[in-house]
C-alpha cells in the first residue's frame, strides 16, 4: 500500500475542501490482483480549476477532459473530475464531456468492469460494477453493453484481447462476440494506437491465447500485414513466448513465422530504430538457422542481437533457450566492435607516409579481420610490425 499512502495526500487534500475523491483504473485493479502497481490514477468531484487551486505544482494537460496532473513529492498524479461522456464521432474519441459530481456515473464510462473499481484512501472498494467478482472469475467482461462500449471506442476490441494475454483472463462470451461483431471498426483507429496495444500483447503472460483470439474475432484483419496470415498467426500461437523478454524480439518471432520481412512494421509507424533492429535480426535469425555461429557472424551480431536471436532459434525448436556458451564464445572474441581496433586510418597514413585515398579503409578491414581471427594481436606494435610485412 505504500505507493497508495504516498498518493493519499492528494485525496486527504481534496477531501478537506469539500470534495470526493478516490483511486481508480488499472493501479485499483493490480492492486487487488497482487500484480505490480503501475501509475496511480485520482478521480474527484472538484472541477479542474479547483484541483489546480488546491495543488500549484500541476501541468494542465488535458482540461478539456478534465484532466491535470499533480505532482507530488516529484512524483505524478493523473487527478481527472468525474465526467460522462457522448457522441464517438470517430470510434475513438468523445465530442462532448460533462463534469459530473457522482462517482457511479463516471465509473459507468469506464471500458471494463475490473478497470471500474474505485477505492477510497483507506482502502475501502466501491464496486458497483461487479468488478471484484471478474477479478476472482478471471472474465473480462464491459461495463454495461459490449457493443455500445465498442461503438464508443474501436481500441477497447484490442484492450480487451491485451487483457487476455497480460493476466490470463478470458473474455466474457458476450464480450467476445461484440468483438467479432464490431471487428471492422478497429480500421478507425489510428496504426499508432493499436501499435501500442499489440506490443504489449506480444509481451504479456499469455501471448499465445491472444494471438488465438486475434484470428476469432477478425481483429487481425485490421492489423497491417496479417491480413492474410490466419494460419500463420495460429501456427505463432502454437509455440511458447514467454521467452521473449522484449519488443525488438517479439517482432522478429512474428514476423519471422508470419514470412513478413520488416519493412512491413513501416505500416505501423513504428520507429527507424525498431525497424533497423528487427531487420538486422531477421538476417541473423535466418542465418542461425542453417549454420552455427561463426566468428564472423558473432562479430557482426553483437551481444543483444546474439543473444535475441540464440532465443528464438531455441523457441522455434520448441526448447528452453541456453544462450551462456555462445555469448561466452563472443566475450573471448579478440575484439567486439571496430572501436576496440588499436590502430585507425590515422596511423596507416603516418606509417605508409602515403596520401589518404579508399586504400586506407580497405586496409583497416584487413586488420580488422586479421584481428579477429587472432593472426595478429590487437596491439598498435605488432600491428604496425604486420602492416609492414603486409606492403613489403
């Protein structure tokens, strides 16, 4: 409770001026999941205006929806007025939001019935919901009609299935065929959100019965690139991720199954960066595939690289990684990048006495090379002494 106790500060201040105040969302819900808690979201009956009277160290980011963070201690606090909300124009985002002074009606907005559980500062549940009974029932299940929630907000349909791979529940039978029903309208969202909602998919507890669930309720019609990989998302569902520690290495597992190179991953708008990584990981992963590693190959990978793909090479023969020798092997290397080269193109020039030109690159991957395969060390004299020999 103590992250709690911390941020009972705020609603022990909003109290004392006349208002209600209580925690909710997803810190409530792994709180009584015993899970790790995340951020830890306020709800209060003070409008904006007065919640930033109350607390001068604020950022008003979100007015508009009544939303302000409170900073607390150096620590942030999502601390939003009760609010109904109506007309989902888009699918996505309300067009009209009114402040409200009853917590029932603004827990009554709310996705799903476990993220519709508000506690006060002392811990007591206000549940009107049923939200605890899908906490121990293990269901994900809407706050009121799954349709309606769906018709509001297309995002939910891919919250719902995250849910499904982070804690393991199931979805409600109801909720699950809303799903299906209302698939298509998940094309209304934007790439970036789904995105984010997918990774964290991948990365769960339980990848394997979402990524099931994607294909049974069409939501992978609506995701770029799978429009057509039913079987191979499936056959993805078939193996066991929880190997797979981080979202460079979940991209490459699926990709890597679904016969999608990385430039797909454009269409989600995800970074230069993760494009790169991934790319690079394929053409390894599909190397290991068919020999062992070589020195070359190590050199080329590095550590991270190595030891993402040494995982998934393990996961696709359906064994438990074991990556100690091979990443030993690398550490014995003579060298590991181009930067640990006790000599540069510098010193070549100054011991050739010759103009700079494309010889001095080619050279420097000789030695790199020579270096690499220990025919010579890796030590500015005996590299000279070999560049000598060498031009002789």
């Amino acid at each position: 409770m103590k992250q709690f106790e911390e941020a009972g500060t705020i609603i022990r201040k909003l109290k004392e001026a006349g208002h209600e105040a209580y925690f909710v969302g997803g810190s409530v819900r792994d709180y009584m999941l015993g899970r790790p808690i995340g951020d830890i979201d306020i709800a209060t009956s003070a409008l904006p205006e007065e919640v930033m009277l109350l607390f001068p160290r604020h950022i008003p980011v979100g007015l508009q929806h009544g939303t302000v963070i409170v900073l607390y201690h150096n620590t942030p606090y999502e601390v939003t007025t009760y609010r109904t909300e109506s007309g989902y124009e888009d699918f996505r985002r309300p067009t009209e939001v009114t402040f409200v002074r009853s917590l029932q009606e603004d827990l009554q907005r709310r996705d799903f019935t476990m993220n519709a559980i508000a506690m006060a500062e002392d811990g007591r549940i206000v549940d009107p919901f049923q939200g605890k009974r899908a906490l121990d029932h293990k269901i994900i299940t809407t706050v009121g009609a799954p349709s309606e929630r769906f018709q509001e907000d297309a995002l939910r349909m891919m919250r719902g299935v995250r849910f499904v791979s982070t804690l393991g529940f199931t979805l409600e039978q109801e909720t699950q065929q809303a799903i299906l029903q209302h698939a298509p309208l998940l094309s209304h969202i934007s790439i970036e959100r789904i995105a984010v909602e997918f990774e964290k998919l991948l990365l769960g507890t339980y990848p394997e019965r979402a990524l099931s669930l994607l294909v049974e309720t069409n939501l992978y019609l609506y995701l770029p690139g799978f429009e057509k990989k039913e079987a191979e998302l499936l056959q993805a569902a078939s193996y066991t991720w929880k190997y797979v520690q981080n979202d460079i290495g979940a991209w490459t597992l699926l990709l890597y199954l679904a016969g999608l190179d990385a430039g797909v991953l454009k269409q989600w708008k995800l970074s230069n960066k993760k494009v790169k990584a991934v790319t690079e990981a394929l053409v390894f992963l599909q190397q290991r595939l068919i020999t062992n590693w070589s020195v070359e190959m190590l050199y080329g990978a590095g550590k991270e690289t190595i030891a993402l793909v040494e995982t998934i090479y393990a996961v696709l023969h359906r064994q438990a990684p074991a990556i100690e020798d091979v990443i030993a092997t690398y550490n014995g290397l003579p060298i590991q990048n181009r930067q640990q080269l006790q000599v540069s193109g510098k010193d070549l020039l100054k011991w050739t006495g010759q103009p700079g030109g494309p010889w001095t690159a080619q050279l420097l991957n000789e030695i790199e090379h020579a270096v690499l395969h220990a025919n010579v060390s890796n030590i500015r004299e005996h590299i000279k002494e070999w560049v000598r020999c060498k031009l002789q």
